[in-house]
C-alpha cells in the first residue's frame, strides 16, 4: 500500500513543481514591471538624471531576473528530470 502511494507522489512531482514555478515566476515579473515604470517615471520628471536612473534600473532588473532564475534550477530539482 504505501509503495503505492510513494509511486504516485512522485508522478505528481513534476506537475506540482510547474505549477511551482510559474506561480513564483510572478513575483519577479511584477517587479520587473514596476522598476521599468519608476525608470520612465523619473526620467519624465528629471531628465537630466536619465543616465542614474537607467543604471539602477538595469541593477535591479538584474537582482529579480535572478530570482527567477534560481526558480528554475529549484524547478528542476523538485521535479527530479
């Protein structure tokens, strides 16, 4: 019996391990989307600090791309391929 149960939690891994991530996939699309706004939206107040606003925009893109990065490689652990 509880090979049985064994055997079909691991079959459900990979299912619940997509559906993992592209729930956690949302929160660094989110802020990716936000970081972008604050960019055009200080640009459009202060040009002139156009250049200081795309550098730490572009920094912090970086630091929530990595965020889902590190969900894909948690992906592929839980889900064993």
């Amino acid at each position: 019996m509880s090979d049985n149960v064994l055997a079909q939690a691991v079959n459900l891994n990979p299912g619940l391990a997509a559906i993992g991530y592209g729930l956690g996939a949302i929160g660094p699309g989110i802020g990716v989307g936000l970081i972008f706004a604050a960019v055009i939206n200080g640009t459009a107040r202060q040009p002139e600090a156009q250049g200081k606003l795309q550098t730490m925009g572009y920094t912090t893109f970086v630091l929530s791309e990595v965020l889902a990065l590190i969900g894909v490689v948690v992906y592929f652990i839980a889900s064993n391929r």
